[in-house]
C-alpha cells in the first residue's frame, strides 16, 4: 500500500511574531522555520504502519509551499520516508486551495491511506485532513491518539473534549495526528545521508481558488503587566479580594 | 444574496452543550445585525434541552432525528445537515469550535463549496459584509478574514460570546427522522475520564509547572480546583514527564484556553505556554522567581513559594465558599 504524509514548513514555536509590511502575514525575517510539530507524529505513523504493513508498502511525503519547504520533506526523509513531492507554490493560499492540491496529488499518485497532522501551527486551522478528505471520498478521523488497521477495517481513538472516542471506519481514509499517537524516531546519520540523495520531485501545485481572504494581520493588544502583591502567603486575603471584587471571577 | 443563517448545534449524550447555546446567541444577533433568516439545526436522537434554545433567541429548530445519532458519525452527521443546508439554501453555517465542529466544518464546506473560517473571537458585519477575527500563530497575533465564497462555514471559539438568555419562548421544533443514515464513520465507544472537566470547557482553570516538583503535589492543585469548580491544566514538562494526561496540557502544542481565571501555579511562561492561555480573562501567577515571565501577562502575581501560597489560598477559598 502506498501511504502519503502531508508536511506543511512552520515557523519555529518558539519565534516572536511581527507583522511584515504587508500588513496580512508574519515578518520572516529571522524566524527559523521547522516541520510542523504534528507532522513528525504523521510521519511516525505512516513509517510504523509501512513496517507492519511489509514490503510492498512505500511512503510518500508533500508539501505544499515554495522551494524552502524542502527542507521540511527532507527531514521526513531522513526519518525514512521513501519520496518526497514538492507542489510548488510561491504565493499565499488558503486551506481549501492547499488541500486541494494535496488531493490531486494524492489521488495522481493513488495513496490509500493518508496521514496529516491535526492542526498546522502557523494559521492553525484544523481542517487540512478533513478537506482533503471530503475532496478525495475518503473517510477522516481527525486528532487521533491510537490506530489500529486490519484489513481495510480502521480503529482509531480521538481525544475529544472531556474523554476520548473510539471511532470505526475502512480504507480509504486520512488521518489527523495528535501528541500523544506514537513517539517520532529520530533521524539517523544514515538516514539523514541517505535523505541528502533522494530526489524531491517539483511540479507546480494543482490551481486552486482560495476561498477566504486574509484582509488584515494585526497583534493582540499588550497585556498591561499586572500588580504583585506580595511574597507569600499574606498575599493571599488581597489577591481573593481582588479576585471577588474587581476582576469578579469568584 | 445572503438569506439565511444556520446555526448548527451540538449534542452530547442526549444534550445541547454550553457551546452549542453560544453559537444560538450569535446567529441570532447576526441575522438580526444583516437582517437574515435565522434557524438551528441539530442531529442526534432523545435532547432533553431542546426547548431552551428558544430563549436563546432562536425560534425555529430542526431535529434530524435518527437512534444511531446518539453516538457522533461524521460521515452521517455530515450528509443530514448538508441536505438540510441545500434544502433551506442557507448561506452562513455556524458551528462551535469544539472537537465535533472542527470534524465536521470542513466536511461541510467542501460539500457546499464554502470556505471555512474557523476559530472565530469576533465577528463583525458593520459594513454591510462580514468580517471575521481569528487568532493565528497561537493566538500572537491575529487576522481579519473574509469569505470569497457565496456560502462560508464558520466556528466560533467557546467560551469567548457568552449567550445571554432572553425571555423563555418555546422554539417551533420540526423533527425529521433520517432514515438509513451513513454509518461508514462513526464513534462505536466514548471513554469518559473521570467525571473531570476539560480545561478546553473549564471557566476557571489551576495549572500546574514543573515547579510543583512531582505528581503528588498535584494534590494542593486538584483540590484548589475543585473547590472554584474548575479545572487542572498543566505545562508541557508536566505532561512529558507523566505527572499528568496530556490531556491537561495547556500551551502551543496542547489546548488554547481563554477561561475567566488562569491560575499559573509554578509555570515559568515560556512563548509555547503563553500562546496557550494568554487570552484569558484574568490571569494570577505563582512563582518564585519575580522575573519569571509569567508575571508579564498576569493581573495578580505572588512571588512566593507554592507550597506555602497554595494551601493558604485554599484555606481563604474554603472561608468565602462556608
Ligand atoms: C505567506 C503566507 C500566507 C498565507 N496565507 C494564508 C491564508 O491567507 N489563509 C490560510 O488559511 N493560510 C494561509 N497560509 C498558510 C497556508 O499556506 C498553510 O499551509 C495552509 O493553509 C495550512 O495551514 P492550516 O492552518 O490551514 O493547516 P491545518 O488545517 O491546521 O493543518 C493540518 C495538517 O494539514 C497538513 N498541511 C497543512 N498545510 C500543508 C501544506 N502546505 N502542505 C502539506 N500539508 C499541509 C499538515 O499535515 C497539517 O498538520 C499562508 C502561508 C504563507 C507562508
Ligand atoms: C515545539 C515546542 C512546543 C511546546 N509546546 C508547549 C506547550 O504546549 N505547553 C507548554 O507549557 N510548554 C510547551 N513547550 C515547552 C516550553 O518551551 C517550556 O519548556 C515549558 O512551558 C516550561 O514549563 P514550566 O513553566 O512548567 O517549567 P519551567 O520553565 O522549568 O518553570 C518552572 C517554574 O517554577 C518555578 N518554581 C520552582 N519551584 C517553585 C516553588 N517552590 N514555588 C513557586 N515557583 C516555583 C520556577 O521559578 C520556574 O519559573 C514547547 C516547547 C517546544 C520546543
């Protein structure tokens, strides 16, 4: 069975967010940018599901985005995935047009089942999977933390809020990764070199309308920094007072 | 031309939740800020709470009714609200932001060609044209949206538009039972944990950072919370250590929340933890390190030691609750 893993290239979590000039997305200027941290659980899974699965399994990495996301299919390369597809696209879509080219794609190249991550931390959306999906007829469980596969039968846990659902459904279908689902191996040196040869194969990403537009990007107001009241404990009748009487929570 | 807007709500084990009477509250002011048609939907068997949405400020329920709607199925869900939505040529979806509407939003937007603007903290149509606010990046910064598409779908975050009651008039409920609906995918078990309340629903959450030093001072955070009928959250290190279920974990790479109260019992707030719960109402911190970054976001700070703070909190707590 050929498995597809779609990787989206992010800024790191930890980057201090400025508004570039354009007024509608982030200053990358400085930011280091990384695999999106759900993806690595989806490609953990795509690599130990092909390892159960047996040889003539195979999986296949994309990414939709300009040239500097190679970098994010080459670590998913190096991890041990067998190819990797860059769908370029030097400009800005929104999900519905990125999960259309990664339908096409998944389709062109005849994968059954399909793993994302359930939410891409840049414009953390949580609907990728999902769309790609619907668009492709294939069943979705999204924000999985177990799978099970026997034959085309899927068993799949989601954590949802207050518990968790054991959900059914059958191949074909895409599935959401959430922490939890698996630990990511680590790339070895071997891998990370055998990854350096593999070639990432380009094509222009499928037309897509974006079918939402981003008008403006702006920061939250600052949090006015708050009062400490104390030390220890003989802070604590004025923080309750404070709590009950100006914030009025208690 | 828009005319009309579908409030599509969620039940739980036979009940509308919290979240689905804040997304009534807001198609309703919605359709009476652009002069729309306004109706809910819901899909499920038995709802004992039905009636309430009536004083809510919607007048006209549908229930797709059906026995195994008492269990979520997206595949069935999906398909009897999209024949629903094409009958009544609804143009605006409204869903709750909730695990269920993240599921079944984008389902539906591609089964009604409609772009999907999800995690939505405000909403405005003073222009004439609607314009939402979601929060990107963790909530470090934000953006203005606007559909392109004819029919849009989108979510409301929970917890952010506290639905007022109104009077107490009862809806016009048109049931309609859905015969042989599509199974393929559907939740055969729920695993309840333990009659605890998720921080992603909670109002006032206790969080709890590796300065608690082991699972078992967890004790003073569960107890704390449990008393303001709250609940416990977590830092990551917390969680990665396996003091606590990942399920708690508060930050970037675990649940946004925006509750009333925050309580940050011990968490240093690094960027991962603030993108988590900066949007909450009122923030207090515990920490014993003044500098700690945490205090830049809070309302109220002690910099004191936890373990003689927290239980003296607690005791002023009981005092007020007596
Ligand atoms: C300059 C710039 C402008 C952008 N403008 C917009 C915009 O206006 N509106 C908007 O919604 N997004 C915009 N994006 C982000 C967009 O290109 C994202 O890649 C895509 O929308 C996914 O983000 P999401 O939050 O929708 O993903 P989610 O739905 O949260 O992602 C879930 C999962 O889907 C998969 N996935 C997501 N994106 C990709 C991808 N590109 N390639 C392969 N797999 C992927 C991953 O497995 C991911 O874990 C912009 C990005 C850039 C760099
Ligand atoms: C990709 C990525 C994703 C991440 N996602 C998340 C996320 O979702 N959520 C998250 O929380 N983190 C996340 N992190 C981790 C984050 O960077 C921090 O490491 C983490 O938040 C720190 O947790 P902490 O505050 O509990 O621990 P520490 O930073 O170790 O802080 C402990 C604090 O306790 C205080 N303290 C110690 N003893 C006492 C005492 N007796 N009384 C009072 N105070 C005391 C100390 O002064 C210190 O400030 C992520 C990191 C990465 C790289």
């Amino acid at each position: 069975m050929k498995i597809a893993v779609c990787v989206s290239h992010v800024p790191d979590t930890a980057t201090k967010v400025k508004v570039s000039s354009d007024g509608v997305s982030i200053d990358p200027t400085g930011v280091t940018y990384i695999i999106n941290p759900y993806d690595e659980y989806a490609v953990e899974e795509a690599l130990s599901t092909k390892e159960k699965l047996g040889n003539n399994s195979e999986v296949v990495v994309i990414s939709v985005g300009s040239d500097k996301s190679k970098e994010t299919i080459r670590k998913a390369l190096a991890m041990g995935a067998d190819s990797g597809v860059l769908l370029k696209d030097d400009n800005p879509r929104d999900s519905f047009a990125v999960a259309k080219a990664l339908s096409e794609e998944i389709k062109a190249q005849g994968c059954e089942l399909v793993f994302c991550g359930k939410q891409s931390v840049d414009y953390d959306n949580t609907i990728t999977g999902q769309l790609v999906a619907e668009m492709l007829g294939y069943s979705c469980i999204p924000v999985i933390v177990e799978f099970n596969l026997e034959g085309n039968k899927i068993t799949a846990e989601r954590e949802i809020e207050g518990g968790r659902e054991i959900v059914e459904t059958v191949l074909p279908a895409v599935l959401t990764a959430q922490k939890g689902l698996n630990e990511p191996r680590y790339a070895s040196l071997r891998g990370i070199m055998t990854a350096k040869k593999k070639t990432i194969e380009e094509k222009p990403a499928a037309d897509a309308e974006s079918l939402t537009e981003v008008l403006k990007m702006h920061l939250p107001p600052p949090k006015k920094a708050g009062r400490i009241l104390g030390t220890d404990s003989s802070a604590v009748p004025e923080l309750v007072s404070l709590l009950r009487e100006e914030a009025k929570v208690l | 031309m828009a005319n009309k807007i579908l409030a599509v709500l969620e039940q739980r084990e036979g009940q509308l939740k919290r979240s689905a009477f804040e997304t009534v509250g807001m198609a309703a002011k919605l359709a009476s800020e652009l002069n729309l048609e306004v109706e809910a939907v819901v899909t499920g068997n038995e709802i004992s709470n039905i009636n309430d949405i009536g004083s809510y400020g919607i007048s006209k329920v549908i229930h797709l009714k059906n026995p195994d709607f008492e269990n979520y199925s997206s595949s069935g869900y999906r398909d009897a609200v999209t024949d629903y939505a094409n009958e009544s040529d609804a143009d605006y979806l409204l869903l709750a932001n909730t695990s269920m509407g993240k599921d079944l939003a984008p389902l539906l937007g591609v089964k009604l060609n409609a772009g999907c603007i999800m995690d939505c903290v405000n909403i405005d149509v003073s222009s004439g044209n609607l314009i939402a606010t979601r929060p990107v990046y963790a909530g470090k910064a934000l953006i203005d949206v606007k559909p392109k598409s004819a029919k849009i779908v989108i979510t409301i975050r929970p917890n952010v538009f506290k639905p007022v009651p109104g009077g107490s008039s009862s809806p016009q409920i048109e049931v309609r039972e859905i015969s042989s609906p599509n199974l393929q995918t559907r939740v055969v078990e729920f695993k309840k944990a333990e009659g605890k309340l998720d921080v992603a629903e909670a109002d006032i959450i206790v969080s709890g950072g590796r300065g608690m030093k082991g699972p078992e001072h967890f004790d003073l955070i569960e107890e704390l919370a449990d008393l303001l009928g709250g609940a416990v959250g977590a830092s990551r290190p917390v969680v990665d250590a396996g003091w606590r279920p990942h399920s708690e974990q508060v930050g970037q790479t675990g649940k946004t929340v925006s509750p009333s109260l925050y309580i940050a019992c011990a968490i240093s707030g690094a960027i991962q933890h603030l993108a988590g719960m900066s949007s909450s109402k009122y923030i207090v911190a515990i920490n014993k390190d003044k500098e700690a970054p945490i205090f830049s976001v809070a309302d109220y700070g002690i910099a004191g030691d936890v373990f003689e703070v927290l239980p003296a909190l607690i005791e002023e707590i009981k005092k007020i609750k007596a």
